[in-house]
C-alpha cells in the first residue's frame, strides 16, 4: 500500500513541475517574441490607426514594458504627434514627448 501512494506522490510532483516548466517556457517565448518584434507590431497598430481614421500619427520611438503594469503589458510612446489630416500639412492637433 505504501508503494501505490509513493507512485501517486511521484506523479502528481512530475505533473507540477511539468506544467510549472512548460508554462514558464511559453510566457518566456511569448516575451522574448514582443520583444523582438514591439517595432513591427507598434508600426502595424499605427497603420491600423491611419486607416480607419482621417487623421495621421507620426511616433519616434516605442518600448514594450511587459512587467511595469503587471499583469497588463505597456507600451511606451515616445514623440507622438498626431495631424488633422494625412498630408501632414493639416493643423498639429498635439505632441507628447513622452
């Protein structure tokens, strides 16, 4: 009887530590993702912005915090400046710096 809960004991260990590594794996990939690709999805959301409005938005730079307002991913906009219309020559709405 001892052995079948020893078993039993070192099933639900290897499950927990399984699922604990796999899961600390795939948050790890995910990150290591956004990271390498925050320009290309900060561009992609611009455009997306661009298109479904008159406006233009023009940001300098970008940086994904993915720890600063756990468990919610940030995502920090330098020099964003936003016009009136698409040719840029339109009335300057406004500028954030940061």
């Amino acid at each position: 009887m001892k052995s079948g809960l020893l078993k039993t004991r070192k099933f639900w260990i290897k499950s927990t530590t399984a699922l604990f590594l796999i899961s600390t794996i795939l948050v790890t990939v995910l990150i290591s993702t956004i990271y390498w690709k925050q320009d290309k999805v900060v561009q992609e959301l611009i455009n997306k912005f661009n298109n479904d409005f008159k406006a233009h938005v023009e940001i300098k730079e970008s940086h994904i915090s993915p720890f600063e307002n756990f468990p919610h991913m940030s995502i920090d906009l330098e020099n964003l400046t936003l016009y009136e219309d698409e040719t840029k020559k339109g009335v300057h709405i406004f500028d954030i710096h940061d």
